[in-house]
C-alpha cells in the first residue's frame, strides 16, 4: 500500500500538460453571451453539455461548447413594483439607479451577489421592466450551482432547494426544497450524494432523487463547500470545519478561524494534507486537520474556491480575481490578463485551461494569440519559458524518477548470468594384488546460461531499520560508530536517509519531493526577478529624465536581474536576448 | 587599474560626473573587465558545478550496469591415498591379522571458474541512479547558491566603482571606497580561485 502510494504520488508530481504559469502569456477572453443580465454563480461541464447557473436561479445549458445558450431552470427572483416610466429619458435614470443600487448591494456583504450590469444592460433592463415584463432582482440565496453526476443526470443546489434533472439538463424537477448552496458526488459511501445546505448537510442515496437528513453536528449551520480528502469527506461553513469518516458522524476540527469556510482542496501529494480557504486567509494542514497554519505570507482574503493544476501548481479565485501559486500556496501571483470582473464566483478545471464564472460572464483562460507584426516589447525568453527551463535543467529532471512503470519493468527483469568452467584432473591408482597401475585425466568444459528472477540466492544481509542516523554521525543497532562507505552493497544512503534495497521506491519518492520543493522555490526566485526585470524596463523612459546615478543604478539593477535569469536557466535567458538583437 | 582610477580621481577628477552623458558610456569604462557571465564561468569551473559534470554523473550512473558483474575462481587439489587391507595368517600362532598394502592413488585437479552476472532490473532503475540524481539535486542547488552570491558581488562592486566614477569624495572616502573594492574583488576571486584577478591584468 505504501508503494502504491509512492508511485501515486511520484506519476503525480510528473504529470505534463498545462503550463508552469498563467501568469505570462494567458488571457482571460469572455465566452458567451448568455441569456440573463444576473451574474453567474456557477458552472458544470459534463458529457451532457454545460450547465451555468446565475444570481437569479436560472440555470442555462448548451450543448455546443458554450456557444449558444437556453434556459433550462427558470429563475424564483421576487418581482419589484415600478412606476409607470414614460420617456428614454427617465428609462436611462432609473436604468442608472438601479445600477447604482445594485452595486452598493453587492458590495455591501461579501457573500451577496455582484450584479455588475453596465449601463447598457441596466438600461434594458429597465425598459425590458418598464416594458411590461417586469425586472427581478437576485436575493442573495438565490444563486444556483450545478453539478453533473453523469452525462445524463445533474442536479443544482439554490436558494428554494435542490433541483433534478435525468435528461441530460433539459428538464428539472425539485426533489428538496432546503435551501442548498453546495453538492459533492461522493465515492467514499457507495457513490452517496452530499449537499450542502442552509442548515447541515442532506444525503442522497439514489442518485439525488430523495434526500434524507440525519442528525449531526453540522447541523444548524450553513454548509458552503465540501470535499473529499483521502478517507474522509470534509465540510465547511459559517461553523468552521467538519468531518466525517463513516459518512454519518461529523467532527468539528478547530483551528481554522472564525470566517465561513468557503473552500477546502486536499493535496493528493501529501497524505493528510489539505488546504483550507475561508474569507480571511488560506490555511495549510499537514496532518489531516489536526493542526492549520498560515499557507503563505500573503494575505489572502476573499478567497471563495481553490483547485489544483498540477503538482505544487494551485489556482485560487474570489473577490480579487484569480491567483495562481507555483509553490504549494506559500507565494501568489496574480493572473487578471484582460479579466475586466475582479469578483470570480466558481472556476472549473477543462483540458484547454480554467473556466470561471465573474459577473455576467463565462471566461476562459487561453494562451495570448500574438500578432505576427507585433514585436515584442521586452527581450528575452518568456516568464514560462524561464520556469520550464529553469525546471528542467540537468539534476532538476524527475523523470529518471518515474517509478510507476520503471518499476514494474525492474520487478519482472531478471538475473542474467553465464557460467564458463575449465578444470583438468590426473589421477594414477596402483593395486599390490593385481600389480598393476592405472592412470586416468583429461579436461573438462563447463558452461551456463541462466536466467533468475526474484532472490537468486544473494540474500538480504542487512537493512536500513538495523541502521540510525543521529547528529550526522551513523550508528548500527549496537550503538557502533558505522562509515557509510562500509555500508555494503544492501545499503545505500540518499541525502540524510540511509535505504536498502527494497527501499528504491521510497527513496525515489524522498529524491522527487525534494526536487519539487527546490523548483517551487524556483518558481518564486524566477518569477520575481523576470517580473522586476520586465517591470524595470518598461519604466526605462520614465527614469531618463533622472539623473546619471539614477539611470545608472537603473541599468545595474536590470543588467543583475538578467545575470540572475541567467544561473537559474543556465544562460538560455542571456542567449535569447542576443539573438532577438538585430 | 584601481589604483590608477584612484590616481586619477586624486589628480583632479579627469572622469568627472559632468563628463558622461548616458549609462552607457559610463558602463563602457568597464568593458576590459570580464562580464559577468564570465565571472559566473570561472566561478563554475572553480567549483566544478558546471552542468557538464552532471551530464557526466547520469551517463556513468545510466551505463554503470551494463557492465556485468566478474567472479573468476581458481581451485587446485593434490590427493594421495594408501590403502591396506587386513590379511588372515594361518601359519600366524598368534592368530593376529596381518596389515598388508592394497592400493595407492594419487591425483591432481584443477579448474578456473569465470562467472559474469548482469542485473537486468538494475538497468531499469538501480539505487546508483537515485544517489546520482540526488546528488545532482544537491549540486545544483550549491550552483545556484554560489553564482547568486558571485551575481550579487560583481554588481556591488560595479556599483561601488560606478560610484568611485562619478562621485569620488575627498580623500577618505576615496580611501574607503578603494579598501571596499578590494574586499569585493578578493571575493570575487575567492569564488573563482583567483581566475577574477588573473582575468583583469
């Protein structure tokens, strides 16, 4: 099992695929339109299609990646009673009004629901209300969320209850009418569905067709997101942190303060290890909530959701857009490339880059497409480019590494040896009786090919258990002073840890993790001086007007950084900014 | 040529702030001095953390198996044997046996036993490849320490000389700043085994 885990975690921490960064070179660019003027609250991408939720209830599905949308759950915004409007005139004011109301509502509760119209969509709005049909504004419960459990059947979780569909999203019929604000598809309890809710969590044992409450501690309290870590199934709200472990009882771990949890994001890297989001910081526990400390030296407030790229790659999004960390959450930079909505209500992880949901709008985070003429402003390799090359350089590559088929293809190779034998006897016996002697000799060939799997016979003589490190001196069971280089062929030492033979894996796992941890310290020396450097150059024109010490401290400071750039990419950074010279 | 900038500013200030009119022409003073990302090779070379030794590790680490694993054994043996029989006298009064030889043999061997052993699963992943890449790790983050160290130094030292330009103060701060720049150019010869000063005459 402890193998099992290794390899897990080693073909985790060497999965390839999205980049090193966002931060340099991606940009966020609005999808849609969709049919609502309330901002969208959540989004589901599933087989059956996509599913976005908004302030008002609504939930909208296409079908054909985004690009065309049609509601399929009607909205339960309360209507509000407007006097009769006459002239475009007093149609633009009160279209103003409400915007100006609309704004100071959101902001004025963290979790209350932005409704960032323009003033072109708050002018329909307001002649589509003085038109006859009547504007609705959002209540704050009324956001909805939905989650497909396959390509067939989703559910949504919003302010009147939870709504079913078996159709594939065209068709919804509520099946609870507690207000749900959360819904996780468990695999821990035979496939249970768990929803979050205003008041405690409800379970659902057929798919989300019934709902039943049991009576717990989380109950009483409002459920704003939950999460599966190893084991157990964690939830978190206005109460703080619970957890379940037989999918009944609920525990509540301390610890994590006192603001509404709003996210958790456990790390498949680290046993027992998760993060946790709640309106005022990040958290980190290593020890499967035992004990929380601060993630990082940022603050990171307003925090509502956390996901995982890959490895020590995390993405965070809220009130302040979304942040991307290259180092397990201890640094954040931002990735608001042409996002013009800063507060993000979800983020959903597809194979081209994330999707989320801020104001009005669906945006997907795509790679910048560069105009040929273009020429680019700064020289040099990109911020990615630096991190990849920085990442992959020679004792930094964790590929060697890959246990997981490596050793399966060690397990099943086998001894190969041959045996070659020449030996010559001469003998002479002579008989008394029979008087007569006998003489006998000659050479002898032997030879051996031999093929053996498992053992063959060498023998484990020692192990590392019979072994204990202590001040950085070795000692054997005894108590002896032992030299490493008498440590023999069994045993064998990797950075302070000594391993047999039967430990390769366990010291590939120590020796990956080490490297992860080096690059994401990487990532953070890498990006700050790419980014000083960049910065320091854009204000070159804006420094010629200061004087010669300034423009000199100016020049030495972005000749350092590019020396900088340089040792972490073995000079890839110099060579690029003289070949991009004409 | 520290002491002949010094001399120079004792003289009169011949490079006078007033007399450059840009970064680079100041910088350009400097341009017989090697380059940093030459200071970054002696200090590499030096310390032998070029990436060219960790290319030298994995290959060695990644063949090391390949090679089998010799036993060559020589065994010889001589043997001689007497053997007797007891014979039945029954012109003996006594009645006892009497000892008689039987046979003699005697023999020589010899044999030379060569054994080659290759560990197949070893080529696929070995314990010397993870000590390798381990190390490598290490040597790599000694790399990065070092010539962030020697980065820092030489723009320190380029900074304090850019100054000793433009602004060279009376004679003690010239004296202060001269000692300065010799602490730093001794580190920076520190770093790269003297290569720095030896690249500057």
């Amino acid at each position: 099992m402890l193998i099992f885990g290794l390899l897990c975690s080693l073909s985790w921490a060497q999965q390839a695929g999205p980049p090193a960064s966002y931060a340099e070179g991606w940009v966020w660019t609005r999808q849609g339109p969709l049919p609502t003027v309330a901002p969208l609250t959540g989004v589901a991408i599933g087989e059956g299609g996509w599913l976005v939720g908004d302030g008002f209830g609504g939930v909208f599905l296409s079908t054909d990646g985004g690009k065309s949308w049609r509601e399929v759950l009607e909205g339960k915004a309360p209507a509000v009673e407007l006097p009769e409007l006459t002239s475009d005139e007093e149609l633009l004011e009160d279209a103003q009004l409400i915007q100006s109301d609309q704004l100071q509502s959101s902001s004025g509760s963290e979790d209350g629901v932005d409704v960032s119209a323009t003033t072109e969509t708050a002018s329909s709005l307001a002649i589509d209300r003085a038109g006859r049909a009547g504007v609705q504004r959002a209540a704050a419960d009324d956001r909805s969320v939905p989650v497909w459990l396959n390509a067939q059947e989703a559910l949504v979780a919003r302010g009147d209850g939870i709504w079913r569909s078996r159709d594939g999203g065209e068709v919804f019929q509520q099946v609870s009418d507690r207000p749900a604000s959360t819904l996780i598809f468990s695999t821990l309890f035979s496939g249970v569905v768990v929803a979050g809710t205003s008041s405690g969590v409800l379970y659902s044992f057929d798919g989300g067709k019934t709902w039943d409450d049991i009576e717990d501690a989380t109950d009483g309290g409002s459920i704003t997101t939950l999460a599966q870590v190893g084991g157990a199934l964690y939830a978190g709200g206005d109460l703080g942190l619970f957890r379940t472990r037989d999918g009944a009882t609920w525990e509540e771990l301390g610890g994590v303060g006192f603001s509404t949890v709003q996210a958790i994001l456990p790390d498949p890297g680290w046993e027992g290890g998760f993060w946790v989001a709640n309106g005022s910081s990040l958290l980190r526990t290593d020890d499967d909530g035992a004990s929380f400390y601060a993630a990082g030296r940022q603050p990171m407030t307003g925090l509502r959701g956390l996901t995982q790229v890959v490895g020590a790659h995390l993405l965070a999004w809220g009130n302040d857009g979304v942040w991307e960390s290259g180092d397990g959450g201890v640094r954040w930079f931002p990735v608001v490339r042409l996002l013009t909505e800063p507060k993000v209500q979800s983020l959903i992880m597809t194979p081209e880059g994330p999707i989320i949901t801020a104001g009005v709008s669906l945006w997907a985070l795509r790679p910048a497409t560069e105009k040929k003429d273009d020429k680019k402003q700064v020289s040099g390799l990109g911020l990615s480019e630096s991190i990849n090359v920085a990442w992959r350089r020679q004792g930094l590559d964790v590929a060697p590494l890959s246990m997981a088929r490596r050793q399966m293809a060690a397990l099943i190779s086998p001894t190969f040896s041959v045996d070659l034998k020449v030996g010559q006897s001469s003998g002479r016996t002579a008989s008394w009786f029979d008087e007569e002697t006998q003489e006998d000799g000659g050479v002898q060939w032997q030879g051996a090919a031999v093929l053996c799997w498992g053992g063959c016979g060498s023998g484990s003589v020692d192990a590392a258990g019979d072994y204990y490190d202590s001040g950085g001196q070795l000692y054997d069971a005894n108590g002896n002073v032992v030299d490493i280089d008498e440590l023999g062929d069994e045993l064998f030492v990797v950075g302070d840890q000594i391993f047999d033979q039967s430990q390769v894996v366990a010291a590939a796992a120590n020796v990956a993790q080490a490297v992860q941890d080096y690059q994401g310290d990487l990532y953070a020396l890498v990006a700050e001086a790419w980014i000083t450097r960049n910065r320091l150059i854009a204000e070159r024109p804006s420094v010629q007007n200061l004087s010669l010490e300034a423009q000199l401290g100016h020049e030495l400071k972005i000749l350092e950084l590019e020396a900088r750039l340089d040792i972490y990419t073995d000079g890839a950074f110099g060579r690029s900014i003289v070949e991009e010279q004409p | 040529m520290n002491l002949l900038i010094l001399l120079l500013a004792l003289m009169g200030g011949v490079h006078a702030a007033d007399n450059y009119t840009s970064p680079d022409q100041v910088l350009a003073r400097f341009k017989e001095e090697p380059e940093v990302r030459a200071v970054q090779q002696m200090a590499l070379e030096y310390s032998q953390t070029d990436p060219r030794y960790l290319e030298g590790w994995m290959r060695a680490s990644k063949s090391a198996n390949l090679l089998p694993e010799f036993q060559v054994s020589y065994g010889y043996s001589q043997g001689y044997d007497d053997g007797s029989i007891y014979l039945t006298d029954p012109n003996n009064p006594t009645g006892d046996p009497l000892l008689q030889p039987d046979d003699t043999s005697s023999g020589v061997d010899w044999d030379v036993d060569l054994r080659a052993k290759w560990r197949l699963d070893k080529l696929v992943m070995s314990s010397e490849r993870i000590r390798v890449i381990s190390e490598a790790q290490d040597v790599v983050k000694l790399r990065d320490k070092i010539l962030e160290e020697v980065t820092r130094v030489y723009f320190d030292r380029r900074r304090l000389q850019v100054e000793m330009l433009l602004n060279p103060g009376d004679l003690k701060a010239q004296l202060k700043n001269e000692l300065r720049l010799q602490e730093l150019t001794a580190q920076l010869d520190a770093y790269t085994g003297g290569r720095f000063t030896a690249a500057l005459k």
